[in-house]
C-alpha cells in the first residue's frame, strides 16, 4: 500500500498547499496522508495567546476542508487538530475517511514548565487506553501523539491488535534529533511494524529564544531499520508498506511467540 507524508509548517486558514500536495498524493496512488502536529493549527505557545472562539473558527474550517479533501480524492487522512467543547480545548488526532470521521483524544501529554500542555488543553487524565487503531486495505493502523511514543503503557494496550503500522504525528524541536530516531527505531524493532513519523517544520520566535521544528519525517520498518525520511524542508514523502513485510518479521524475530509461550492462561 502507498502512503505518505506531508511534512509542512503552521498553515492558518490557507487550503492551497494541502490541495496541491493531496492532488499529487492522489495522483501517486497515495491512499493515506499523515500530517505532524500543529499544522492546521498555530503552535501551542501561539494558542495560549488566541481568543477560543477564533480556534474553534479555524479548526471547524479545517475540518470542512479535510473532509471533503478526503471524499473527493478517496483517501484517509491523519491530521492533529484542536477541537473546542463548551469553550474547553481539547488537543486531537483526526481521521478524516471519505465516508467516515473519527477523533483520537491525545491521552498523555507534555507537562513540562517550558511547554505544559497538561496544563492547557482540557484532555482528561485518566486510566490509560489503546488508541484508535483502523484499517486501510489490508494493513491496520494505529495512530499515537509522538510525546506517547514515550510511553510503555501506550504500547501495551496494542500489543495484541496486530497492528501493522503505528502513525505517529510530531512536533519535535531543540537538539532532540537523533534521541527521536533511536526511539522510533527501537519500538519499530520491538514491535516488529512500521513507525511513520511525520514532524512539522518551521520555527516560534519567544521573545529572545527561537524554537525550531526540525523536521525529519521518516519511517522506520518493523527490522527497525530507518528506510526513507526528510530533511528540514517542505515536502512529500511517498512510502509503500507491506502486510507480507510485517509478518515476516514478527516470524523471524519471534518475539510474540516467546511472550505467548509464557502467558499464564486460565
């Protein structure tokens, strides 16, 4: 199965790009985008200073937008987006279908004193579950944030889904380069399936510091072996995923056996 991503900056209101670019994905055979974090959204520290009524315009026109992107050119697209509730902000991953949309509520958040999402957005904190997973011809999905990338917990509620390919949105920045790549490549490789990595770019200037969003999409196979990925650029990243791939690891590696062997059954 072809898929992709488009690796862009914060893009307002404005719809051209995303067109351009799905018409060329659509043209390619492309039947899955996946968008990073903060793209039809400002950047978090943006968002803090923005009326709630003026996100909640934009993400509503956004997901007009994507919806009928999706519809019209028959492909599904992953895409972060800030949903607003009874004027609360809720930071999401969308599923825009052509017949169908779904939202993942992001479930652990950044909370750190420089960037506290935590603190935010109004997303629930609460026992830990498995992620919305979904499929695409004959490969499933499932789709995280990047900061739960992190996190153990995350992975254990997938692990017996059979899970091809985990789309993982991001919005990596300072020198955190290669720690990114090595994490994706471990749970790709521990996981025995693809990691599709897509990670915004551009930068936020706060008052004397910039923040730079390096970019670097990029997919890991289920060996754990990087195969492609972007420079610090605009661009599209056309992938191919297999099913065959996936399982073939899993046989050769045998880690899943190993666990089922040892699992106490009642």
């Amino acid at each position: 199965m072809k898929a992709a991503v488009l690796q862009l900056s914060s893009q307002g209101l404005s719809s051209t790009k995303l067109l351009n670019y799905i018409r060329i994905a659509n043209k390619k055979g492309v039947k899955l985008l996946l968008l990073g974090e903060y793209i039809l959204n400002p950047f978090f520290k943006e968002l803090c200073d923005m009326s709630v009524s003026m996100i909640k315009e934009q993400s509503e026109q956004q997901i007009k937008i994507l919806k009928d992107l999706s519809s019209t050119y028959e492909i599904t697209i992953i895409a972060p987006i800030v949903l607003v509730k009874k004027k609360q902000l809720y930071k999401t991953i969308a599923k825009f279908a052509p017949n169908s949309t779904s939202y993942y509520q992001q479930q652990i958040l950044i909370n750190y004193s420089h960037w506290n999402e935590e603190k935010f957005f109004a997303n629930e904190i609460e026992t830990i579950k498995a992620p919305l997973t979904f499929k695409v011809e004959n490969l499933k999905f499932a789709v995280i944030s990047g900061f739960e990338l992190h996190f153990d917990e995350i992975f254990k509620k997938i692990k017996n889904k059979n899970i091809d390919c985990i789309l993982m949105p991001s919005v990596s920045t300072f020198e955190s380069y290669e720690r990114w790549k090595a994490l994706i490549q471990t749970r790709a490789f521990t996981n025995n399936c693809y990691v599709l990595r897509a990670n915004r770019i551009g930068e936020y200037q706060e008052k004397d510091f910039t923040w730079k969003f390096y970019g670097d999409s990029v997919l890991a196979s289920p060996d754990g072996e990087i195969l492609t990925h972007l420079g610090n650029k605009e661009e599209l990243m056309l992938v191919k995923l297999s099913h065959k791939e996936v399982v073939a690891s899993r046989r050769m590696w045998g880690f899943r056996d190993a666990v089922k062997r040892r699992e106490v059954k009642i």
